[in-house]
C-alpha cells in the first residue's frame, strides 16, 4: 500500500509499557505488608517464652519452698511448650495474687539439673504440676493445661488444706526425660511382686 498525502497510518494503541510495573510493584508492595504483618503477629507470640523465663526466674528457690511452711506449687515447663505459654499470663497473675501464701517453683525440663526431679516426679508430659503441703510433702499432681478457674480452684484448696478438687490431666506436651530410672531391684517394694517366686 502506497502511502499518500491523504492516507494517514494510526499507530495501534499500546499500554504504556509501565502499567506493568506498576501492577508488579503494587503485588510486591502487597506481598510485603502481608509478610511484615505475620512477622509481627509471630513475634508477639513468642513474648510467651520469655515470660516463662522471666516467671521463672523470679519464682521461689526449690530447696526454700519445700523447708519454709507454706504450701507449694512446682511446675515442669519448657519454653518450646505450647500449652506452658498458653497458661503462662494466667499463672503469673495467680502468682501475683497468692505469693504470700503460696510458693510457686518453676524447674525447667531442658536444664538436667532438674533431672532428679523430673524421674521422682515421673514427668512425661508438660505442663506438669506437683502441689506439697506446708510440710513439703507432695499430695497431688495435675498434669496439662487447665483454664484459670481450675487451677485458682487447685490453689485455694492448696492454701486451705484441703482435697484438690480437680487432678484430671488436661492438654499436654509430650517430654521424655533424657535419662530412664533404673530397672527395680526385687528389693524394692515398686517392683510389683518381683520378689514372689514360683
């Protein structure tokens, strides 16, 4: 086709080459505030953790708690425990309410130093509650998390001396001690008619 005076070509009509970009960058920029809002929301949850150590770190000494004449509650945790972090903020407003008449011990199952305790115990689930008398006898254990009521119930019993009303076991983390109590000897009354012979 010969192009004449009369004959005018009309470019087609292209989008700009930019349109593009933009549609990029908006999906970037999406992409990015999504991501930044999980982080956030992610890290917050791990506060939990840091609550326990901190929890940790101001609850009574074992050894002071089982020789001071109030009664005790001793939590095994882990931080790693989802269902510790979950009970952490309502024990550690119970903490704050019944420290004068309550000694609350947190032994960590990651430190071996609790390793005795852990076999005496038998913690095989977290979180684990072992709850002594005045005298530092043990009366009762509750294993897993339980909602506060529950727990502010176990407490007040606790402080009264009487019954604990709730023992049953709630959700739990699994744990293995890393260490196994030696097998019974026939001396030992926990060997269950080992010592009867045929």
């Amino acid at each position: 086709m010969a192009v004449t005076p009369e004959t005018t070509v009309t470019p087609q009509t292209q989008p700009p080459a930019d349109s593009g970009k933009r549609i990029r960058n908006f999906l970037i920029a999406m992409v990015a505030i999504i991501l930044t809002v999980a982080l956030f929301f992610g890290l917050r949850t791990e506060t939990s953790s840091v609550s326990l150590d901190a929890q940790a770190q101001t609850s009574t000494p074992l050894e002071v708690a089982l020789s001071n004449g109030k009664p005790t509650l001793m939590e095994f945790y882990a931080n790693w425990c989802t269902s510790c972090q979950a009970m952490a903020k309502d024990l550690g407003e119970l903490k704050q309410e019944y420290a004068e008449s309550v000694n609350f011990v947190m032994l960590n199952v990651d430190n071996n130093k609790w390793l005795p305790e852990m076999l005496r115990y038998r913690v095989d689930g977290i979180p684990h509650f072992v709850y002594f008398g005045k005298n530092g006898e043990a009366i009762a254990q509750t294993l897993g998390e339980m909602p506060r009521p529950i727990m502010q119930a176990n407490i007040e019993a606790l402080v009264a001396a009487l019954p604990l009303p709730y023992t049953q076991a709630g959700q739990v983390s699994a744990f293995e001690a890393p260490v196994t109590p030696a097998k019974a000897t026939p001396d030992d009354p926990r060997s269950h008619g080992s010592q009867v012979k045929n």
